[in-house]
C-alpha cells in the first residue's frame, strides 16, 4: 500500500500575524528614514539661509575697496567703532560692546533684546528717509533689561504683545528718546501700549514722542511702576489709547513713580481717557539723566 508524503504543518494564526507586523515594521522603518533623510536636507537649507541672513554684510569702506557704490538694503546696522555692517539689529547687538554706537539705515524689523549700554542712532538715506524699528507684530520692540539705551532720529513701531510692552519693555535701566524718535503704532494686550517701564527710567528730550499706542488695560502710552518719567522740551505723550486707566501716561500703583514735567512745551493730552497722572513732580536738577 502506497503511502502518501507528509505535508508541513500549515502556520498557526498567531504565526501568519507575527509576520504581517514584521513586514509593517519594516515599512515604516523604511518611511521613517525616508522622512528623517527628507528632513535632515530641509533642516541643512533652512540652517544655511538664516545663516546667509545673519552673516555680515559688506561694509561700505569694502564696497569702496572693490570700487562698487554701496547699496543700503532695507535694514543696516553698522557698528561705528569697527565698521562691520549687518542686516539685522539683533546681530548687531551680539557683535557690539558695552558703549558702541550703532547706525541703523532702512527698516529693521523683528524684536530686539538689549542688555548693555548703546546708542541707537537713525542715518536717513534717500530710499528710507524714517530710519525705523519694526517689530514686526512678533512682539515687543526692544526688550530692555538692566541697560543703558538712547535711541536718536528712531521711530519704534509695529510692536504687538499679548503681555506688556508692545513698544518697548524697560526692566531696570535707562531708556532716552533723542533727537525726534517716536514709539508709535504699538499694542499691549495688558499694559504699556507704547512703554512699560518696571524700575528704569525714561526720559523723552527734544521733540520726542509716545503716540497713537494702545493698551488693553492701562497705560496706553506709557506704563510706570516703580519707575521714572522724565519728560523735556518739545516732547509729547499723546494720541494714546487704553481700554481702562492712564491712556496717555499710567502710574501703578499710585505715586510710586515719578513723571517730571520740565518744560511749558511739553504735551501730555490729549489721549483716551484723557486723565494725566495726577501728581506731576518737580522737575530735578538735571532733566536729562
């Protein structure tokens, strides 16, 4: 009698179903590498723009060395004590020393945080006679932490915070507005629609000005806690709006700031709500420290 041949032994289920997971895994490993490869090459383009973006540019004693006209982008910074020009003011910063002065032409936009002491000096060109800082409406400003700031011929503008600050934020420090520099067109969602200023003090000299800030609770144009104002010549808070106190200039809490009037030119309204501080001080010896 004839015998028939053994036939292997059919796989389990749970045999038929480890397979399929191996096979699943091995897939997505393959996707996965696919996508990490893909993205390590967006990462390394991305990585070598911003560092396009960041690096130097040429400085107009280059240009002149390579007999090219030198042409302002829309935002150079060229520190005054080297020479070395850059496209962004953050950049700039980084590459300065306490007491340098920087020569800001075009449009610089995006926020800036200082902790040193500098001159912020607007050049006027003829494409961009308004030298400006623009934030962009990422943020604050210029972000100021125990440092010692004078902005000169400078608008500061398109600051946009859901905290404090939308123009600038001074922590401590010294802030001044020379030579017709302006914060406007600033929010805040809390205070200081134009300045929050915590413990520093700002001063506003020649025809300087805070106008046409907003806050979504006090201090439209500026905020003051703890701080002090000082207020000279021909300058001007006003045109500034907060949806509860102190649309023009707010002390919190009441009196433990000091806002110096110290000139009959100075204007302070009107703002909405047209409600001043209520003590104004004496003004001190020396109004522009």
């Amino acid at each position: 009698m004839r015998t028939q041949p053994d036939r292997p032994d059919k796989p389990d289920r749970s045999t038929r179903v480890g397979v399929v997971v191996l096979v699943l895994v091995g897939v997505v490993l393959a996707l996965l590498v696919a996508v990490m490869s893909s993205f390590e090459r967006s990462t390394d383009a991305a990585l070598a723009g911003l560092a396009e973006m960041l690096a130097p540019t040429a400085t107009p004693r280059e240009a002149e060395a390579s007999d090219e006209t030198p042409v302002y982008g829309p935002c150079v910074v060229e520190i005054e004590r080297t020479g070395d020009t850059f496209s962004v003011l953050q950049t700039a910063v980084f590459g300065s020393v306490s007491g340098d002065t920087l020569e800001i032409r075009g449009v610089c936009v995006g926020p800036t945080a200082i902790r040193t002491r500098l001159a912020l000096v607007g050049v006027p060109t003829t494409e961009q006679p308004n030298p400006t800082l623009d934030g962009g409406s990422f943020g604050t400003v210029l972000a100021l932490s125990n440092a010692r700031v004078a902005l000169l011929g400078l608008t500061v503008t398109n600051g946009k915070t859901p905290f404090r600050g939308g123009g600038v934020y001074l922590q401590g420090g010294w802030l001044s507005l020379d030579d017709s520099s302006s914060v406007t067109g600033n929010t805040a969602g809390w205070q200081g629609g134009g300045i929050y200023n915590l413990g520093g003090t700002v001063t506003l000299n020649h025809s300087s000005s805070v106008t046409g800030n907003t806050a979504g609770t006090e201090g439209g144009g500026i905020y003051n806690l703890d701080g002090t104002v000082i207020l000279n010549h021909a300058s001007s808070v006003t045109g500034n709006t907060a949806e509860g106190d102190g649309g023009g200039i707010y002390v919190e809490p009441e009196g433990s700031g000091p806002v110096y009037v110290c000139s009959d030119e100075v204007r302070i309204s009107p703002n909405d709500p047209d409600d001043p501080p209520k003590v104004l001080q004496v003004c001190p010896d020396d109004p522009t420290a």
